[in-house]
C-alpha cells in the first residue's frame, strides 16, 4: 500500500505553499499551475473549477500530473 499524501511529501516534490489561496484549517500547494488541497482532518484534493477531486495517494498523484502537464513529476 502506498503512503498517503502529506505536507512533507508534496514538498519533496518541489510543490510550494500558496500563503494567498491557503486558509483556516486549508492549505494549498501549487507546481506549474497544479493546485493540491490539504485539509486539517489529512484529505487531499485537486481542486479545479470549484470541483474537488480526492488524491489518496502518491501514485494518484503522479497520474493526475503527468495528465495535466504532460510530463514526470518528479522530486
């Protein structure tokens, strides 16, 4: 089983808070224009025109990626 997503592991995959879009109990992190939302309670989303998608892991994370950007996400 794969690890769930956390703050540490976006950040080891160069994803950046967004201090702007984060707000109380949210915080958003961005790369190129790709924005993951972590909740308090540990959900991870994908947040795009006010739908929000769930990103349980980092394989799930790694596919949305490369379908968004067309390329690896890597460390």
């Amino acid at each position: 089983m794969e690890p769930k997503l956390t703050k540490e592991v976006l950040e080891e995959y160069g994803f950046k808070v967004v201090e702007s879009k984060s707000k109380h109990r949210i915080t958003v992190f961005t790369k190129e224009k790709v924005d993951i939302v972590i909740v308090d309670d540990g959900s991870v989303f994908y947040s795009n025109m006010g739908i929000d998608y769930p990103l349980n892991d980092l394989p799930s994370l790694k596919k949305l990626f490369k379908e968004l950007r067309r390329t690896e996400l890597n460390k």
